[in-house]
C-alpha cells in the first residue's frame, strides 16, 4: 500500500513539473540595415513564471526571404519578469527592401510569431 501511495505521489509530482505556469510573449519587432547591408532584426521577448522560477528554453527564430537557412538562437536564460531582446542578423546582404522576414519564437509546445517587411 505504502508503495501505491508513492508512485501516486510521484506521478503528480512530475505532472507538476510538465505545467509550471511559464510562458513568453513577443512585446514589439523591428527591423534595420547594418552598415554592411544586412538585415538586423530586434525581437522584445517578456518572460512570465507562476512561481518567480526560470522559464525553460525558448527559441527565436527569423526567416528572411532568399536566405536558405533562417537564424535561430534558443536559450534558458530568462526568469519571471525578465525582458530580454534577441538580435538576429541575415547570412545575406542582398534582401532586397520589403522582403518578407517571419519571426517566431517557441517555448515548448507554444510557437507565437509575426511578421515584418525588410528595410531599406
């Protein structure tokens, strides 16, 4: 019986751990040339944890238009409240001005994003 009891507490333990109430959310994107031409994208992240914990890993990633790989960056470095803003910058100086760029950012089973014109 005793056995029953802690395998019942463990398992709703751990279910604790998949839910911890984390969450990230995109507060603004922008978009500009480097003095070398290529296109630098700035992405607002707001970090939010029902406990004040550490929120997990996210990843940011940004699809620029005619580049065949998008840039990624992912990490575990924000807690609840932090704001932190990723920089992601083309492989290629030859975007051409309004191309599409797609911004999104995951955080476990969550994947939220917008979109934005290439600059000038």
């Amino acid at each position: 019986m005793r056995s029953l009891l802690l395998l019942g507490c463990l398992a709703i333990g751990l279910a604790a751990c998949d839910d911890t109430g984390a969450s990230l959310q995109i507060t603004g994107t922008r978009a500009h040339r480097a003095v070398d031409k290529r296109v630098v994208v700035e992405v607002d992240l707001l970090a939010s944890e029902s406990l004040g914990g550490n929120i997990g890993t996210y990843c940011t990633r940004v699809t620029f238009a005619g580049q065949a790989a998008p840039a990624e960056q992912c990490s575990a470095d924000l807690e609840d409240g932090d704001t932190k803003t990723v920089r992601l910058v083309s492989e290629s100086d030859r975007i051409f001005d309004g191309a599409p760029i797609t911004v999104r950012v995951r955080h476990g089973n969550v994947d939220v994003g917008s979109t934005l014109a290439a600059p000038r």
